[in-house]
C-alpha cells in the first residue's frame, strides 16, 4: 500500500479558522470560503484573499485586483491601532467586514462596485477619525482655557496685594480673561466648520487649539491698551461705545472677549499701523534749488538775479538806485564793455557800510583816482559794485 505524498502547497482549502496561512499568520476569522475558487480571512492584521488554486485563474484574479490596492491601504493605515483597542475593536471589526465583501465583489467580476464599496469605507473611517481629532481639539482648547483662567485669577490676586493702587493690572488681567472665554466661544461656535486633522495628528490638534487661545487672550490684552492709550476711540456695538478713560469692569472683559472672539480684529489693526508722513521744512532764505546749498547764497544766475532785484527793492537803498540809473545809462549808450552782458543786478545784501564805500568810489573816480573795489560777502556783489562804479567813470569821461 502506498501512501500519499505530502501536500506542499497551500490551497483554498486550508484557509480555517485558528490555523496559520502561508505567511505564518493566525487566521482570525474566514469571512467568504469558495472551494478551489477564493477565500477571504482575516489573520491578526487586515483582510487578506487567498486566491483560486489554478495558477492561470490565480493571476486573472490578482489583475482584475490590483486597482483595489491603493483603497485597501489607505484603509489598513486608518484601522491600525483600532483592532487592539478595547474602545474601538467592534468599530474595526465593522470596516472588516465591509472591507471583505467589497473584495468578494472583485472576486466575483464586479470591479466597480468593488472600488464603490472601498472608498466609501474609507471615507467613513476618515469620517470618524476627523470626528474624534473634533472631540479631542475641543477637550484640549477647554482644558487649557481652564487653566489659563485660573492663573489669570491668581495672578490677579497677587497683583492686587503687591501694586494696589497701579490702575493698569487688575483691568488688564480682567480684558484677557475676557479675551479667553471669547476665543473658545469662537472655537465652540465654528468647530463643526473649522479644518480639523484625524485624531491620528493629536499634537498638531493640540497644538491648535492651545495657540487659538494663546492668540485671543494676547489680542485682548492688545486691544485694552490701545484703548487706555486712546489709540483707539473705543469699540461700537449698537449705539453705545465701550471705551473712555475710565472703563467700568463690565465694559473691560467685555473688550477683552470682542478681542478675543474676533481673532482677525487686532491683527488687522496692527497691519494697518504706518509712520506717519514729516515735511522736511524749506531753508530760510529761498529755494535750495540749482548749485545752491542751505547757509550759502545762491550762485548767480537769472532766477538768483530775479530774486536779488526782488530784495533790493524792498531795501530802497538810495545809493544803489544811482548805481542801477548809471549802469542803465552806460548800457543804452553803446559802451561794448556793458552791452555784451546782461545788466547785473545789486547786491542782495546793501546796508550802510557798503552804501558809504560806493560813494566812496564814485568821488574818487570824479578826481581821477583809482576807485577801491567793493568789500561785499559774495564775490557777486563786488562783481555788480565794479561794474556799476565803471559805468560812472566812463560817463564822466566821454
């Protein structure tokens, strides 16, 4: 009598319950059995299918598969961690469940109702994930607003016995308390719509909701000081005001949960601070325009000329006047001397010291002499006194 080889491979048939598959893993549970076509079961981690014991069959079924990969995937690394949880095993056998008969789908040709049945498992999960990392983004934001409240408070007391008669602290302490309740009211208000990750990101959840908070007790804070600072005016609900120089309590933990609700108020208000605009004011004596500079006279030139003329009329210097009329008559009798530059105008500055050494000059030149040349503070002053004392001697001589 001859007995049977060992059986090497691992079929269909083998796939039971508390026996090992041919990865070594315990089999759990064996959802759908089809002999020698599939099986699919669930050892310690996820669903798995055993395929039909013809190898030919074996790779059409894999291929019809393999668009089902990446769904699966997503929806092994959603479930992980549930399936050893007391809290959400039965949770997780659930998906499993709906997992295995969206793969015997595949098994039996329905490919897209397959791929229907995975991704609608896969947004659940989600769906439950985003719910629980809710939960837990609510849960922290009101611990830490506890918290927060409870230090305001004592380090309210201690403020007031250490600095009782300072008027900033115990307001200050009362506006970011307010600004606390008004950012979890905030939060309280929008959660079902604010973008929450999956409990599966809890640090970046709590880290969240702790900096929602931190941001509306610092705003509040903010926006009181820029109040007693008659920053701003005060804050309008209806037809009344909350601000002044003296805020009531009432009024300032109000001020401090608008400031805290509101968390784009004082971020806005802080965008909007700018310098404000300084007019560089124009040196004394005129225009700093063309080569001139300030503590300098202007150079000559005709806007100079024009405003050294304007000047010397308002002097009315006599002894000018009469170096003006000789300069004019010395021009219109052809002297080439004169005629071929413009007739410079007097000097800007005449008083009677110059007055006196131009008259100076004149008698000199009467007598024969060499008339002295006119000390003036700019060099186009004495230029202009020269001029004006030739054009008398040679009047005088023709």
């Amino acid at each position: 009598m001859t007995q049977a080889a060992p059986r090497t491979e691992f079929s269909v048939r083998d796939i039971k319950k508390g026996a090992t598959d041919s990865a070594g893993g315990l089999i759990t549970k064996v959802f759908f059995k089809v002999r020698c076509e599939y099986a699919v079961y669930q050892n310690d981690g996820m669903v798995i299918v055993q395929f039909a014991d013809d190898p030919t069959k074996a790779d059409k079924q894999r291929l019809a598969m393999s668009h089902l990969n990446a769904v699966r995937t997503q929806i092994d690394g959603l479930i992980d961690g549930w399936r050893k949880s007391d809290q959400f095993k039965e949770k997780a056998a659930t998906f499993d469940a709906r997992v295995a008969a969206a793969l015997q789908y595949s098994l039996e040709g329905d490919a897209d109702g397959a791929l229907t049945a995975l991704n609608g498992v896969r947004n659940d999960v989600l769906a439950e994930r985003i719910s629980w990392g809710r939960f837990e983004y609510l849960i922290a934001a009101s611990v830490f607003s506890a918290f927060v409240v409870g230090c305001i408070i004592a380090v309210a007391f201690g403020v007031s016995k250490i600095w009782p008669k300072d008027p900033l602290p115990v307001p200050l302490c009362l506006a970011v308390m307010g600004g606390v309740v008004g950012a979890f009211f905030s939060i309280s208000l929008a959660i079902t719509n604010r973008t929450v990750l999956t409990n599966l990101n809890r640090r970046d959840n709590y880290a969240d909701a702790i900096l929602r908070i931190t941001i509306g007790l610092i705003a509040a804070g903010v926006l009181l000081i820029q109040i007693r600072a008659k920053l701003v005016s005060g804050i309008q609900i209806g037809g009344q005001i909350l601000g002044g120089d003296n805020p009531s309590r009432e009024a300032i933990v109000m001020i401090g949960f608008i400031g805290g609700f509101l968390e784009r108020l004082v971020p806005d208000m802080l965008a909007k601070v700018g310098i404000a605009d300084t007019k560089i004011p124009e040196p004394v004596g005129g225009s700093t325009s063309g080569n001139s500079s300030p503590g300098k006279p202007p150079a000559g030139g005709p806007t100079s000329t024009a405003q050294t003329a304007k000047q010397d009329d308002t002097d009315g210097s006599a002894d000018n006047a009469t170096v003006a009329a000789s300069s004019t008559a010395t021009s219109s009798s052809g002297d080439a001397s004169t005629s071929s530059s413009p007739t410079p105008a007097p000097a800007a500055d005449t008083s009677a010291p110059q007055s006196a050494a131009e008259a100076s000059n004149t008698a000199a030149a009467a007598s024969g002499g060499t008339p002295q040349p006119s000390q003036g503070p700019t060099s186009s002053s004495s230029e202009q006194g020269l001029d004006g004392v030739g054009a008398v001697q040679s009047n005088q001589q023709r």
